[in-house]
C-alpha cells in the first residue's frame, strides 16, 4: 500500500492555530497523522499530513487551504511517500 504525504508551508505566526487543527481532527479521526517541522523552503514551517491515498491526501489539504485557512492564501502539493 503506498502513502501519501500532503504538504503545506506556513509562517510561525499560524503555528498554533493550524496545530490546534490537526489535533482536533486526529481527535475525531484516528487516520488523519500530521507532523510540524521547520520548513526547508521558503516560509517557517511544513505541515505535513500522511494519507492513504493520493485522493484522500488531496482532500484533506484542500478542505485546510480552501476552508479552515482560506484568508491565508496558502498552497499545498502532494506526493508519494520517497517520491520527489
């Protein structure tokens, strides 16, 4: 089964509001397994949350940008977990 990892970056001063986030959703949903790490791009931090499948990953991230944090006008990008 391959995983998928769905990645965000953000800046230290959303931090603990997309945290709080993450722990109130692995709280209802047992599948949804996130890390915080600083970012080796551009802005402070990456979210990166680990999926099942590419779809799953997909929407999980959208639901973040486009719902949740949609006054922020971040991105995010997919992949296989040891793709590049």
């Amino acid at each position: 089964m391959s995983e998928y990892l769905g990645m965000m970056e953000f800046d230290n001063n959303l931090l603990e509001r997309i945290k709080k986030v993450c722990e109130d959703t692995r709280a209802k949903d047992k599948t949804f397994k996130f890390q915080i790490k600083k970012s080796k791009f551009k802005k402070d931090k990456i979210l990166i949350v680990s999926s099942e499948s590419k779809n799953q990953s997909h929407r999980r991230l959208t639901w973040l940008v486009k719902k949740v944090l949609k006054e922020h006008n971040l991105i995010y990008w997919v992949k296989a977990k040891g793709g590049d």
